[in-house]
C-alpha cells in the first residue's frame, strides 16, 4: 500500500510539473537586442538611464534607440507587415487613433502591474500611460524682474508683459490656451470653440516670433532671447531651471496629458515588449526618472522615492495638479485632423 501511495503521489506531482515545464517552452529564445522607438533627445536619454536600463539588467537583452514618434510610419509597418519596432512611444491623441486603427497589440496585464496607477488606468488594453507631463508657460526672470504672466489672458497681454513670444506649432493645446485667454473657464473648454479659438490666436500671431517644432528649440529660444516668455514642455524648463538659466515656470492653467507607450501590431520580439512595459511601471524606476527630467510616471508609490526638491517641479504634485487642466485626448481624436488642416492653412496666413 506504502508503494502505491508513493507512486500515486509521484504521478500527481508529475502532472503538476508538465505544464510548467510547457509554460517555460513557450517562452522565446531572448534576441541580441530589441528596438523600442521614442521622442528623442531629453527623454531618451532619461529613459536610457533609467527604464532601458532596468529591462536590460533584469533581462540581458539590449535596447537600440530609435526616434522619432511617428504614426504614420507605425501604420505602414504594420500594413505590411514588416514591423521594425518592439516598442514605440505615440504622441497624445495618436495612442487612442493607433488602439482605434488596431495598430497595437493588447497589454499582457500580468506582466504590466497596473494596480498602483490610477484608477481609470488600469483598464487600458492597448495604450500604456507611462508617465505624465505638461505643457506650461515659461518667462525670462532678468527681464519680468517683478513677475510675469500667471494667466493666458497675461500671455495675450502684450502692453503688460511686452516682448516676443514664443509657441508650439501645433493646435493641440494652443487652441485650449486661446480660449483660456478669452475667459473660458478649465471645466468647461470642451468642446473646444474652434472659430472662437483660432479668433484669439489672431490677435497673438503676430507678437510670436517661433513657433516652435521641438522641445529643445522650445527651451533654447528663451535662452537666447528669441523669446522673452513662451510655451514648453515643463521637463525643459525644468532642466534650464536645474542648469541655473533666469528662467520661471508658471503651472497655472497649464495643460496635462500622458506620454503613452505601445507595442505595435505583429511586432517580431513582442514578449519582450510587454517586459519592457513591465520595467516602466516600477515606483522606484519612475521616481529615478522623474529625478533626472520632471515628468513622473503614474505609479502612485514611486513619490515615495522621488528626491523631495524635485516635486515641486512635477505637473502631478498636490499644489501643481489642481491648477491644471487634463488634455482631452478623446476629443482630440475624433476632431484632430479637421483642425489641424485648419491650422496648416492658418499658421501660414499673414
């Protein structure tokens, strides 16, 4: 009878063991390396230090860079199925078009522990939040000795606060920011008045000197004095600031959104995309990254290790959040590409 226990016992533990040697099988060979796809500049050396880093000492698989974020390119990749990329990042409302295009392939939520994010995150299926960050004003201290526009109706305000301005050529955002200036209220920008935007940046065009097309030329315009105030993502103002340059930052009425990550349709190494995700939800990773360029991630736990001088430069800190408003990216997508033909015509107008 002791036998035959035995023998039961070790055909049950056997039973037990094939699935798990199955469930390693399936695991695929680790490659020499993977593409992940981003922004660039600031933010790619941020991620290097920080996210890639993690993936690539918890799994051994180098990282290779490539830049920029684009949607267009991802939608052919994927048409026709030569995907180069393993991961790539998606510029604001584009992340809802690529998951609505069916460009991305699903979040595997078990390896992307989205349970400390907020929670009307943890319901993503295709678009990973990676982190947040801002678009806010920004003005030369040397020249606005006595303080510079704190409203966008300030930054309309050219009698006050004279001097060239400087813009993103985009009507993400400046749209927004116009109707702030004409007294819209944050609660209630959307729908976005479109005629009545593009009437106030009429009256603006004129007294902007660069509209810039990359964070780096944002920052650096004021450095030169291009520009005296202008608009910026709050991680290169953050870095002037850091740098010693006369430079203040403004959050108030600034805009908020997420930087989002994907891994694209058909990607070749996709299991290791979803490890790379999985690296970017780390608290302590996210804090490392908020350290070193000001744009936090959105585990709730990784405030705990951010460096303490540096959450007062956080577009999520208790007294930045309240004074901004949350890009709405859902209206972006539906209406984006009337308005931005719009604009192209516009911005070309004298």
């Amino acid at each position: 009878m002791a036998s035959r226990h035995i023998g039961i016992v070790l055909l049950a533990c056997a039973a037990t063991l094939v699935p798990a040697g199955a469930a390693l099988a399936q695991a695929p060979a680790k490659p020499a390396q993977i593409v992940v796809n981003d922004s660039g500049g600031a933010t790619q050396a941020a991620n290097r230090k920080t996210f890639y880093t993690e993936f690539e000492k918890r799994h051994g698989i180098k990282i290779v860079n490539t830049s920029p974020v684009d949607l267009g390119k991802l939608r052919a990749m994927v048409q026709s199925g030569n995907v180069e990329w393993t991961v790539t990042e998606i510029a604001g409302p584009d992340a809802l078009l690529a998951e609505r295009s069916g460009l991305l392939e699903p979040l595997d939520l078990s390896v992307i522990d989205l349970s400390r994010f907020p929670a009307h995150l943890q319901k993503r299926k295709y678009v990973f939040p990676k982190s947040v960050y801002s678009t806010v004003m920004g003005y030369r201290s040397d020249i606005f000795k006595s303080g510079g526009p704190v409203t966008w109706a300030d930054f309309w305000n050219v009698t006050k606060f004279p001097g060239p301005r400087t813009m993103q050529n985009s009507p993400i955002e400046q749209l927004e920011f116009a109707l702030l200036a004409d007294g819209v209220p944050m609660d209630k920008l959307y729908p976005l008045d479109v005629d009545r935007a593009f009437r106030k940046l009429d009256q603006i065009k004129k007294h902007v000197a660069v509209w810039w097309t990359t964070g780096a030329q944002s920052a650096q315009l004021l450095i030169d004095k291009e520009a005296v105030i202008g608009t910026a993502w709050n991680g290169r103002y953050y870095n002037l600031i850091k740098e010693g340059a006369p430079v203040t930052m403004e959050w108030n009425q600034g805009a908020i959104k997420e930087s989002a990550f994907g891994i694209p349709k058909g990607a070749k190494e996709a299991y290791w995309g979803q490890r790379v995700l999985g690296a970017m939800t780390d608290a302590r990773t996210q804090a490392a990254y908020a350290d070193i360029i000001g744009y936090p991630g959105l585990n709730l736990d990784a405030t705990q290790y951010t460096d303490p001088k540096i959450v007062p430069y956080l577009p999520t800190s208790p007294v930045n959040l309240p004074k901004q408003f949350w890009v709405n990216l859902e209206w972006w997508a539906d209406n984006g590409a009337a308005v931005h033909e719009r604009w192209a015509r516009w911005i070309l107008q004298k």
